[in-house]
C-alpha cells in the first residue's frame, strides 16, 4: 500500500528522503509544492529529477478523502461527510467566522467516550485517522474555498473521536498544520480539544508547542460529570484540575473550559458559582466557553434558553471568569456534531 504523505512533518518526511538516499531538501521541495502551491500531483513537481518522481508514483500517494453529503446553511456553515480510502466516513465542517474560516476536524472514526449527550459516541470507534486523512479534511474545505478565494485560517480539533486517544497522528497532524512551510496556520489558530484524559493532558504540557487547548468540562462537578462523561469516573475532577494547572505551568498557556448548557441539569446560576469556584479553587487562569446545546433525537437533553445562557455568562464574568458564548452554527443543517454521519450509517442500514 502507498505511503500517504499528508500530514507527515517535515522532520518526518526529511527522514524518510534520507533514508532512500535523498538529500534533506527534497523533503522541503515537496513540502512547498503541497502546501505553498497546493499541487497534489507528483508529475508536476518539476525541480524534482525524474527518477525521484518515479519513487514517489511507485511508493506514495497525496490522496484526498472523497466528498460522500454535502450539506451547505445559509450562514455559510458547510459540513461534509468524507469517505476514506477504505470506505470510512467521519465528519468535517467548516465554520465562517468574521475573522476567519475555521475547520472542526474529527481524529476518529466514532468515538468510545460516551458522552451522553453526543451524537458522535452514537457509534463506537473503529479506528483512529491518520495524521495524513486529518489534513486531508483540511485540504478538502480548502479546495472549497479557494473558489472564493479564502482559505483555512483556524483549525479546531473537535469534530468526532478523542484526540488524546490517538494522540501520535494528532500531534503530527497539527504539527504539519502549524509549520511554517506547511499549512503555516499559527499556533494559536488552532486548538485541540480534549474531554478530560488527564495522561494525554500532562503529556502534551511537554510538547513545548503553544497550539490552544481545550478541555470539555460541560459540569462544575464530579456529581454531574459522572452522569454525562463516563470518562469522569476514570478521571475525576481533582485529578483534572490538577493536571490543568500543571500544563498551564508547564506550557505558559491559558486553556479553554467547553462547557454545553443542558436545561436544568448544569445550567442553573448556582452551577455557574460552583464552576467559579472550582476554577478559583485551583487558580486557573482559564476561559469559558459556553456552548448552547445542539439537540440530537436519540438523547433526551434540551437545550437551555438564550436567556439563561446569557444569565450564566453573566454570573461567570461578574465572579471574575473570562468567558464567551459560542457562536451558532448551521441551524439549518444537521449542526450537531456527528448528526449527519449518524443519519447516513442509520439510512445505509434501513
Ligand atoms: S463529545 Fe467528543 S469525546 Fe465525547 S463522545 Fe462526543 S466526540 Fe467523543
């Protein structure tokens, strides 16, 4: 089978020239050719000697993943189902913020933490991405936009799967996306985004990388956490907090709570005391962001008023926490994460 080599680093893709007897420039040749001049076909990479080219059409490929549904919102959202070379569908979206379009890309094929509120842990996970099928989500809306002649300017690693559960293709993955002759999309244009492994967590303190974190806490406690994150029982909420306030020491850098309002289960303003004094408690110089619920048919959570949502916030800023609410997307198309994927898997078996 042919070596995808989207996605490798380019530390990854000088060592693998090297050792067929390449110089170290052959590795940043190609890296210009895919993510300067976006040129996805070896033939036309035309400063590489012929015998080279003939390597690289024998033992590896820049394959992208296919467009499978295509849903597009009148706000500009537009999500994909993409398929894999081996017939696995996940899902991408793109989201057209004022100041910029950003790609939430999924890392698994479904997902095993089992958030219960999540139309992605539906189905379970079958394999992770590698780090060559997550840029290919990348390149795929960036073919998109080009037409209009915009490009990706943020990625989010929050789409379907635990990125910290297949953390080696992330790392890569995003690595590639941030180099300045890859993607060169800054650091903090991208965030990868974690429900709460707390190993992953400490791990990535040490990277010695400034790309954004994210952590879904979606509850001020282990009570509530429990019911909604299975993951929670595994790690509870001290042992997050602690590995939270490591990696802010560790890495110089403020993370960001996800916390989705589900009406009357965490929403209420003395949760929002509580979520205050937990982040205090620790000395946590976090973000929140408040993520109004998505409702998905097959869960029987609803989603908090406006009004409450803003009377969260409120409460969370007058107790000293930064905090935004989430900006809305794709109202009229399958906006939760994983719904459209679900719906496809459920019509193919009907
Ligand atoms: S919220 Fe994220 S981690 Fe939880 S089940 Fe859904 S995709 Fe997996």
């Amino acid at each position: 089978m042919k070596k995808n080599l989207l996605g490798y680093t380019l530390p990854q893709m000088t060592e693998e020239f090297v050792a067929l007897g390449q110089t170290k420039y052959r590795a940043k040749q190609v890296y210009a050719w895919v993510y300067q001049k976006r040129v996805l076909s070896f033939a036309e990479m035309t400063d590489i000697s012929k015998d080279f080219r003939a390597t690289l059409e024998r033992d590896y490929c820049l394959d992208l993943p296919k467009i499978f549904t295509r849903q597009d919102s009148s706000d500009g959202t537009i999500k994909l189902l993409l398929e894999m070379e081996d017939g696995a569908k996940v899902e991408t979206v793109l989201m057209p913020y004022n100041y910029g379009d950003a790609i939430c890309v999924s890392s698994q094929v479904g997902c095993n933490m089992g958030c219960a509120f999540c139309a992605s842990g539906l189905h379970r996970r079958t394999r992770n991405l590698t780090a060559a099928e997550m840029m290919g989500e990348v390149l795929v809306m960036d073919q998109l936009l080009s037409q209009w002649g915009r490009r990706v300017t943020h990625i989010v690693v929050m789409g379907t799967g635990e990125p910290f559960d297949n953390y080696d293709n992330v790392l890569s993955f995003v690595k590639a996306a941030n180099d300045q002759s890859g993607l060169s999309i800054g650091a903090r244009h991208i965030t990868v985004s974690t429900c709460g492994l707390v190993d992953g967590i400490r791990k990535y303190g040490k990277e010695g990388i400034q790309i954004n974190l994210a952590i879904s806490l979606h509850a001020p406690n282990d009570e509530i956490r429990n019911q909604i994150m299975p993951i929670s029982k595994g790690y509870p909420m001290d042992k997050l907090m602690e590995a939270v306030k490591d990696y802010e020491e560790n890495a110089g850098r403020r993370v960001t709570f996800e916390y989705i309002l589900l009406a009357g289960l965490n929403d209420s303003l003395a949760h929002a005391d509580e979520l205050a004094d937990l982040i205090h408690r620790y000395q946590i110089f976090a973000y929140v962001n408040l993520i109004p619920y998505n409702e998905v048919a097959e869960k029987p959570y609803r989603r908090s008023s406006m009004k409450q949502v803003k009377a969260f916030a409120d409460r969370l800023m007058k107790r000293g926490v930064n905090t935004t609410v989430r900006k809305e997307f794709g109202g009229d198309i399958d906006a939760a994460c994983g719904q459209l994927r679900s719906k496809v898997l459920k019509e193919g078996q009907e």
